[in-house]
C-alpha cells in the first residue's frame, strides 16, 4: 500500500466500512447480551459507566454532576431507595419545579435493541417527551436481556399481583437520531447509565 493511500486512505472507504459493518454486524449476533447491549447502547448514543461496586458508582455520578454542573439542582427521582445518592449531594428532589434531570432505576436493559426497560414504577404515568432531556440510570449487570419480550415475560413473573403500568422503553440519545424520520414520535434524552456489577 502506498504511503498516499495510508495517510489519506483510498477512495473505496465506504465499501470498506460497508464489509467492516457486516462483519460487526454478523460477529454481534453470537455475542453475549452484555456486549451485545453495550454495543447497541453506545451506538444509540448512550454513555456507559461500568462500576464495579457502590463506591464506584458514587463516584461516577459525582462525576456527571460536575460535568453538567447540576450539585444543588432539583432532580426527579420516584425511588425512595435513590434518594441517599441524592441527599449525599444536596440534589433536591421533592416537588421539583426546574428539574436538571431524570435519576432512576429501570426494570431491563434490553440488548438486542441497546434500550432501556421502563415502567410506572420509575417514571410513574410520564411518557417518554414528558420526562427531562437529561437522564442518568442506576442499573446492574444481571438486569440486561437479549430481547423485549424477555423483559415483558420477567416483568410479568416480578410483580404478581401488582403489575407496573406505562411499560415503554428509550433507545435514542442522539438528538441526530430522533430528527429521523424513521424515529418519527420517540423522544432523544441524554442518557447515562450507572451499570453496577452484580454477576
């Protein structure tokens, strides 16, 4: 190959991206639904933050909050068990009037789809355009599924009697990707996700 063709790159990249893309393409179907979801995930435009324990987790939501600079906003955030994460950085989360963000757990990570499994136990009866752009996600590994239905089949055997409503997913984080028109009706959120090893 000649040193043009290497520092350039020659005139037939798309092909190339094409043959790159099938083989990723072919390679992700037998792949784990970890890696299949991380994949998905983060083409979807979603920001990964793997923790390997609690400590970590603080300290990766710590970090967003100076990235953003939301310490001392309000937040909305339905889960008693996610308000010490709140209290712990003076985030206020009671009758929030100008929320920053979304904080919440979720009920799958769906990988064939690199989605997120909502119900009204998170985002009560809010749909998707009513929630803040901004989300961050508290989720462990063992919370990830190959597929929707999966997630619908363990939602059905978690909750016996009392069954969740408002059952919906998000999958777009890229505002590029909810201006398309195959994206028609879905809602663009800055997503991360606090993925905690729990396997």
């Amino acid at each position: 190959m000649s040193l043009f063709k290497k520092i350039f790159g020659s005139g037939n990249d798309s092909s190339d991206e094409e043959r790159e893309s099938d083989f990723n393409t072919s390679l992700l179907d037998s792949a784990p639904a970890d890696e299949k979801f991380t994949f998905n995930f983060k083409k979807n435009g979603g920001k990964f933050l793997y923790c390997e324990n609690l400590g970590e987790v603080r300290e990766q939501f710590e970090n967003i909050l100076e990235e953003n600079d939301w310490f001392e906003s309000e937040v909305i955030c339905y889960e008693p068990k996610l308000y010490t994460l709140l209290d712990e950085n003076k985030l206020t989360y009671e009758n929030p009037k100008n929320p920053k963000f979304l904080f919440a757990s979720c009920e799958n990570l769906i990988a064939d789809e690199g989605a997120v499994l909502f119900s009204s136990n998170q985002i009560k009866q809010n749909k998707p355009n009513d929630l803040p752009d901004n989300i961050v996600i508290l989720a462990t590994t063992s919370q990830i599924l190959e597929n929707k239905s999966d997630g619908l089949q363990l939602i059905k055997k978690k909750y016996n009697k009392d069954y969740p409503t408002n059952i919906t997913t998000i999958k777009y984080f890229e505002k590029e990707k909810e201006e398309d028109f195959l994206h028609y009706g879905s809602s663009a959120k800055n997503l991360y996700l606090l993925l905690l090893e729990d396997l």
